[in-house]
C-alpha cells in the first residue's frame, strides 16, 4: 500500500497556483535529485500546460553524480527545444544545483527563465516566474539564494511555507513562492516510498520500519559498499530486515533482553540517508537504466 499525505491546506495552494499560472512567463519546478521522477509533481505538469519550464534538481550534492547526469539529459530530451526560432511553449530546461553553488544558482537561473521566456516590449515590462515543487524540496532555500538575503522561511520538514509570496530580483525579474504541494493519491507505491524516505512527507505520517525496510532493500542493491563503510559491516546481511536488526545492533539499539529497538534502527538509516552520511545517493534512475521496485522481502 502506497503513503498518503494530501492536508487541507494543499487544496488551497493548488487554487492559488492555478489561478496565477495564467500570468507567469516561465514555470521552475524544484525537484529532489536524489529522486527526480518521484519528486516531480504531475499537478504541476497539468496546471502548466505549455508554459515552459525550468527543472531544478536542488540537493544534487547528495545525489548520486553519474545519475543526476542521466536525469538532466533525460528531462530535456523528453521536452526538447522547437526548431525554426519557434516559441518555446512546452519547453524544458533542466539544472542540478546544491547550497554549495549559491553563485551558479544566482547566474544561471535567471539566464534560463531569460531565454526561455517570450520577449517583452515596453516599460515596466519584467519576466515573471514561479517556482512550484513538492514539500520540502528547497524551494524556499532557492529563493533566498536568488534574493541573496533571507526572504522565506526554510526549514528541514515538509509545509514550511504556508502562504504564497513575491519578491524581485535585483535584474528586475519577479518570482514568487508557493507551498508544497503533493497530489491527493499517489499511485506508485514505490514513489510514495521514496517521497518518505527523502522527507517530502512528514515523519507523523509515516510508519518508520516499512519506509526504512523500502530503503534497506535498496540500498543493499544498488550501493552495499557505501552500507559497508558507513556501518563498518565486514559481511552484508542479504536482506532489508537482517541489515536493519545489525545497524540496531552496531547501534545499540537494544531493548531488555538484546532484542533490537526496530523503530530505534530504523530511524538511524533513514536520517543517516536524509544528512548524506550514507554518500551520494540516487533513489531511482531515468527510464532505460535497470530500476529497482518494490520492497526488499525479509529472509
């Protein structure tokens, strides 16, 4: 069964959303690199319609690099650009940034919604811009990067923002913030599981040892040599539940009698993950690579 998180507040926003994107010149959509595909909002694609886009992989400092390169050349190639000096309605362009790179963010960003947007004739004539994303992607951290001062609230939890603001930038460019939003049913199960294992949706809402169990398998499977280092494990366990129980162990995660804390264990893996003290890791690659599903069954 997939994870469903779909608050009050988020019909709201999605209101909000639509009745501005009739004004905006370039829509930038935030996503998780470490999770591009899930992370991407089918709303926003509907609501869009072919205004052309900006896909920011924000968090690519602890994605996987060789993945993130997939992805940014799968995103463009499904949106490419019209020939002939065509408008660039449907367009897509597609950046991975991190809180490292402030400075590329700051240049680049406002050179793509430029060359993306329609020309403007006129005074007081200025490329408007939204930014839309799901909860706790950074949205907010990227508008305080482009403002180069504080403006919105940002923390490390999902519905930080609460309202929509507006800000210029100093080239004059308007942008404005919106509150995460999801979609009220998540289909994919898998995706939910990677929606909740990446923090997109709030720790209350989820049931730490399946989501933890959802990320053990797929560690094991597509990085052990980062598990191994991190948890300084010799032999890895060969499944999700067994990995789960030795970082208890190592951890020491234990109730009375030495049986391991599950929900203890599990916690340790997801944050671990969440701080990149695993690595750099992707939770899914781009259509054509070898993906993984489903949860690690336990031996």
């Amino acid at each position: 069964m997939s994870i469903q998180w779909y608050p009050g507040h988020m019909t709201k926003a999605r209101r909000a959303i639509a009745e501005s994107m009739p004004s905006q010149d370039v829509i930038i959509e935030v996503l998780d690199a470490r999770m591009p595909r899930a992370s991407e909002n089918p709303a926003v694609a509907e609501l869009r319609g072919q205004k052309p886009c900006i896909k920011v992989l924000n968090k690519s400092d602890l994605a996987d690099p060789a993945v993130t390169k997939a992805w940014l050349r799968h995103l463009e190639a499904e949106h490419p650009a019209p020939s002939g000096g065509a408008p660039a309605g449907g367009q897509v362009l597609a950046i991975a940034i991190s809180a490292s790179q402030s400075s590329e963010a700051r240049r680049r960003i406002p050179e793509l919604c430029k060359r993306l947007a329609p020309p403007k004739n006129g005074p007081g004539k200025v490329v408007r811009a939204m930014i839309v994303g799901i909860p706790n992607v950074g949205k907010s951290t990227l508008i305080n990067t482009l403002m180069e001062r504080k403006v919105a609230k940002v923390g490390d939890e999902p519905a930080v923002t609460k309202s929509r603001q507006l800000v210029t930038l100093k080239s004059g460019m308007a942008i404005s913030d919106n509150p995460g939003i999801l979609w009220p049913k998540i289909d994919d199960e898998a995706a939910s599981f990677r929606l909740a294992v990446g923090g997109a949706i709030p720790d209350t809402a989820i049931d730490y040892q399946s989501v933890a169990h959802f990320a053990a398998g797929y560690f094991l499977r597509r990085y052990p040599e980062l598990l191994a280092a991190r948890y300084k494990l010799t032999d890895l366990p060969t499944t999700a539940a067994a990995l789960i129980e030795e970082i208890g162990r190592r951890r020491g995660c234990l109730r009375g009698g030495g049986s391991v804390d599950l929900h203890k264990a599990s916690d340790i893996l997801v944050h671990d993950f969440r701080a990149g003290r695993l690595g750099r890791i992707s939770l899914e690659e781009p259509p054509g690579l070898e993906e993984p599903s489903g949860i690690e069954e336990s031996a």
